[in-house]
C-alpha cells in the first residue's frame, strides 16, 4: 500500500490502520543499476536529480526502488543523463522493521520539500524530480514525463562539475559557478556519496520474507559551500567512508540547489 502520513500522523498512527492506495506487487527479480548518471548504454547528456523517499519497512517501496534502477536507461536515449538518489526515511521504522539505510536527516529533506510540493505531506515512495515536482515513486510514465520536462528546463545559469580520488577517504573537488541571467541569489552545493547492489533479508513488517536489493542508496550528504549570484568556487570534501561499504559500488553525485525554492540548477556525476 502508499502510506500517506503528516509530520503529525507519524506520530499518532503507529500501529493503526493507514490512508492506502492499491498498488500490484512487484516481482522478485531486482534490477542491475547502472553507476549513477549514465545508463547501461553509457550516454551522457542533460543533467537530471531524481530523489526517492523510500524504506523497507513500507510494502509499496520495493516497486518504486526497482523504478529507480531502471530510469536511466529509460531516459538515456533522450540524452538525459539521470543521478538517481535514494533517501531511506525513518518514520516507518516504528512499524515492525528498522530500515538499515535510513537516517532522520533524510526524513527532514522530505519534510522540506513537503512544504513547496505535497501540501505538507509526506509519503513513500516519493519521487522528487530536480528539486521542482513529485510522483509516486512508482508511477513509470509520470515519472518520465516529470523527468523529460525538467530537462527541457535546464538552467543554463549555472555550472558544477567534479572529480573524485582517494582510497581511506575520498577527495571531491567540487567546481561551480553561478552567472546567467536566470540565477538565484545564492546556491548550495551538496556532494551525495551513494552505494549500489546493497541486499537485505527482511525478517518483519510489511515486506518480511523479502530479500530486496537497494540501488544509490546515499551514505553521506554533504553542503560543501554557498555561493553567491554571479560568483564561482572550487572547494574540497573530504567523504568518510565506512570499511563495510564496497567501494566498487560507490559514485559521487554533486549538485546545485536553490536554498529557498529547493529548485537544482544543476548537476554532474564526479568523475575519477
């Protein structure tokens, strides 16, 4: 089922019955992901971030995770190159299983894009799409068109690109700039770190019984700096990473996001 719940509801319903909207299972088979921002085809073009608010405890997340590793294929002939983000929330940890991958930070993102997109509300699976729409997470053809819209969109008034290195830790060195005509008055630049092909044998709530297999499931989430309108930065982040993450399974995705309309302007996927 899709729950959809309030801030205040997640307080008051654990345990009772939830607003439901049916969804058909999913299969078992999950789907290889591609390395974040380009397709098993290898094409690159338009940036595009699409987050999904999704956690293991809630029955109608594995679809829309599924979704997920598929849509940079979908949209790779469109020269879109998509940065899939996942975001495993913490309010369904309450309800019969903790989620391994779900943080409270990343419920308050949600929470944030609640306020400009869903009316207030937060669900799972939500997709949010370049920081400006949202779709049911597993919703293929309103994803695609939200995504082929955003990129139709792209803001050319600002730039970000980056490179990755190291092995204990990882250096991005992060390059922006904010200058046309349509540029905010600042930006944030944020560094995801991501991991793929993460399994896990679910032993309760709605999905137990379940082995599900999570694609660019971020580990770390970082601001490197603001910047200002007309303004440009170079800067480093240094990412711990955890001895238990494969780092053959890790990306780096950066991006540039307007701090009051949460609107990114743009996007790139480091390279080594």
């Amino acid at each position: 089922m899709i729950a959809i719940r309030t801030a205040l509801a997640i307080l008051l319903v654990a345990g009772a019955g939830l607003l439901t909207q049916g969804c058909g299972p999913g299969g078992e088979d999950e789907a290889a992901a591609a390395p974040p921002g380009r397709g098993r085809s290898g094409a690159v073009g338009t940036a595009v971030v699409v987050e999904l608010f999704t956690s293991q405890g809630c029955s109608s997340c594995p679809p829309a995770d599924r979704l997920l590793a598929q849509l940079p294929d979908a949209v790779a002939a469109d020269g879109i190159q998509l940065l899939p983000l996942a975001f495993h929330v913490d309010y369904w940890d309450d309800l019969g299983w903790r989620d391994p991958f779900s943080r409270g930070e990343w419920t308050e993102r949600q929470k944030q894009y609640a306020d400009v997109l869903a009316g207030g509300r937060i669900y799972t699976p939500q997709l949010v799409v370049q920081g400006g729409s949202d779709v049911v997470g597993s919703d293929r053809s309103g994803a695609l068109a939200a995504i082929r819209w955003a990129a139709r969109r792209a803001n050319d008034a600002a730039h970000i690109r980056a490179t990755r290195s190291g092995r204990e830790r990882l250096t991005v060195a992060v390059d922006a700039d904010l200058a046309g005509r349509r540029a905010p008055a600042a930006a944030d630049a944020w560094v995801a770190l991501v991991e793929s092909n993460l399994a896990t044998d679910v032993a309760a709530g709605e999905n137990r019984g379940r082995a599900l297999v999570d694609q660019f499931v971020v580990r770390r989430l970082v601001k490197a700096f603001r910047l200002a309108a007309g303004g440009s930065r170079r800067a480093e982040v240094d990412l711990a990473v955890d001895p238990a993450w494969r780092r053959d399974r890790l990306a780096v995705t950066v991006f540039l996001q307007d701090p009051e309309t949460f609107a990114i302007l743009a996007a790139a996927a480091a390279s080594r």
